[in-house]
C-alpha cells in the first residue's frame, strides 16, 4: 500500500494518527466506507509522495485546477482516477495569470465545499473490510511555494523571476483580448509539472486555446512528464441550456443565466453553416461567412435583450476561426476536410465568458 504524507488541512475531523515520529500516516476511512483525501501543501510533502508512488510503479494523472469546482472540473477527475491507480488535483489560484485590473481578489473560493464534491466521487472499495487509502490527493500551495522569489506577480512589468511565454501561439483570440493570461498559464503550469511530475494531465475543451497551447509547451521544452501525447483534452461539460460551465458562472445573475447560453448557439450557428448539404455540396464556404453567421446570433440576442427590457447588458468580445495547429486565423474560403477551432468570447454584464466548438476534429 502506498503511504501518503501527513499533512494539515484534512477534509473533516481527524480521525488519522502518525505511525512514526516523521511526515508519512496511513489514512482510515471517513466513516462511509471512503478514504479522507490528503490535502498536500508543500512542495517537499509532493516530492515524497510522489517518489514513493514511482517507487511502486503507480501511474499519476494530475487536474489543474483553481477551484471553485464544477461538473467540469469533477469529470476531469474521474477520468484519470478510471484510468489511472493515483491522481493529482492541483488547486491553485494563480495570480500571474490575473492582470492587475482583473478579478483575483474575487475569484470564488470554495475549498471545503470542493473537499466535499471530490469526497463524494470516490470509488467505493471493493471490500469494506480494507481499509482504503485513497487514489486522489489535493496538492493546494500557496503563493510563495509556487512563486518562491516572492515579487510582483500580477503587473509583470515589475516582476522578477522566471516567465515562460509561448510566442506566437499566445497572442492571439484570449491572448489578444488578455494579454497576461497565456504567459501566467505557462508559467504556472510548467511550475506544476515540474512539482508533480504526472504521467498524465487533463484539462479541458472549454479553453481549448489553452490546453492546445500548453501541449505546444510541453514539446518544446522537451518534458517528459507529461508528453504531448499524453496531455488529454476532454469535451465541455455543459448545463441543460448549452451554456459551457465555467466557474465564473456563479458571477451571474439569474436573468444573466438565461442570455449565456447565447454564446454557444452562435458558435453553433457557425458549425451548422459548415456543416450544411449546401456546403458539401461543393458551395464556397468562407471564413467570413462563419464569422457572419455566429454574429448575427449575438446581434439578434442584443435586439431581444433591448426591446423586452430585462436588464441584462450583453457584449460582443470575439468571434474566431483559427487552425488547430498554428493558431492562425482562418479567412477566405474554406474547403472540406480542414480541422479547426470556431471559439468566441462574450461580456454577460460584468461576467466573460468563452466557448468553443471543434469542426473536422475531436478531442482526445
């Protein structure tokens, strides 16, 4: 059995004790048959953990995440724990990737209401009579372990310390429209890789520019864990409406709620177009034509919104098509058979939100 580093922050009342004077506890169960998962804070506590786990021959997947989880974020979860003995969820809220005028401080944060959603999609043991250790760990640090020199993290005009910063694939479409995310993405996520070495890592289709660009990242900086191919992509988790969940949803109003859903029928708009007998048929289709179509959508929306009064201020950010591989944004006519992204960004009141459809491809 693979032993886990004692650590504080445990979901619920301790009921574990040390079997030795040094860091490492075998953890009982919660009660209901279900092990406590470990809440790992420091970097030297990971790199035990994790020595003993490939010690053992014990695949890891990781799960990026900063919290304030969703349906999203748990199916990201059970999938590697399905596919893999351990895993990894990271909860970090990193402030690189915020620029000064966004919203860090109000990011939501919900540890212990995350603790209990990770807690209830644990496996259940085979035998009630074993007992479980469990298959997920948290690794939840703070700013200083993840940023150690402890400088300026949010306007890096003033930062000191490494950057790591994917030209030509960062400054376009999100990149365009935030121009520090990217860079405070591929800082971050080299730092986690780096801390846990996964053998695997999930992340998911909702910010597709993201995941396509950090498996740019991890090929040209030679990683082993994880390799490109091992990075995965898995679809977006949607409400009933179609509106991609997002953490930031919780930011909207319940008259906010019913307009989001909007973003997702443009993009849709735009993939029926292609999609289309008339475009197989041999029509000329063009990128412009994609643009138009998912843009009306959002002009129509903005119309309804006004003449019936609800409130509700709704805007624009992007409408894009960009290549898979290059990033680069696609115009003029379209021929069958191409692999590419429709993804768009829109302003619900004070809220942003990001979608993305994949045409001629799927997710790994």
């Amino acid at each position: 059995m693979l032993t886990l580093p004692f650590v504080k922050g445990m979901a619920g009342p301790s009921t574990l004790s040390r079997t030795t004077p040094k860091t490492f506890m075998r953890h009982a169960s919660n009660g209901n048959g279900q092990p406590h998962i470990p809440v790992i804070r420091t970097l030297g506590q990971l790199r035990r953990w994790r020595k003993e786990a490939r010690d053992k021959g014990l695949e890891v997947g990781v799960v990026p995440t900063m919290g304030a989880l969703h349906e999203g974020h748990l199916n990201l979860v059970r999938t590697s724990l399905s596919r893999h003995p351990l895993t990894v969820m990271t909860l970090f809220v990193n402030p690189m990737q915020f620029a000064p005028h966004e919203d860090l401080s109000s990011y939501p944060r919900t540890f212990e209401r995350d603790l209990s959603l990770l807690q209830s999609i644990l496996p259940t043991p085979a035998s009630p009579r074993q007992m479980p250790e469990s298959p997920l760990v948290i690794f939840a640090p703070t700013p200083d372990v993840m940023y150690p020199l402890k400088g300026e993290l949010q306007d890096l005009r003033s930062h000191k310390g490494v950057e790591v910063d994917v030209r030509g694939w960062g400054e376009v479409m999100e990149g365009a429209s935030r121009p520090q995310f990217f860079k405070g993405v591929a800082t971050v996520c080299t730092k986690l890789f780096n801390a846990v070495e996964p053998d695997h890592a999930y992340f998911g289709q909702k910010d597709i520019q993201q995941a396509l660009l950090l498996r740019i990242l991890v090929k040209d900086l030679l990683l082993s864990h994880p390799t490109p191919s091992s990075l995965h992509i898995l679809p977006t988790t949607r409400s009933s409406t179609g509106l991609a969940l997002s953490s930031r949803n919780a930011y909207l109003s319940p008259a906010e709620l019913q307009v989001s859903p909007v973003l997702h029928k443009a993009l849709s708009a735009a993939k029926g177009l292609y999609e289309s007998p008339t475009t197989a048929e041999g029509k000329d289709i063009t990128a412009e034509d994609l643009i138009a179509a998912s843009t009306r959508v959002i002009l129509d929306e903005q119309e309804r919104i006004l003449s019936v009064n609800e409130g509700v201020e709704l805007q624009l950010d992007y409408i894009e098509l960009f290549d898979r591989d290059t990033f680069e944004p696609l115009r003029g006519p379209i021929g069958a058979g191409r692999e590419f992204v429709v993804a768009g960004a829109i302003w619900v009141g004070r809220t942003r939100l990001i979608d993305n459809l994949l045409i001629g491809w799927e997710t790994s």
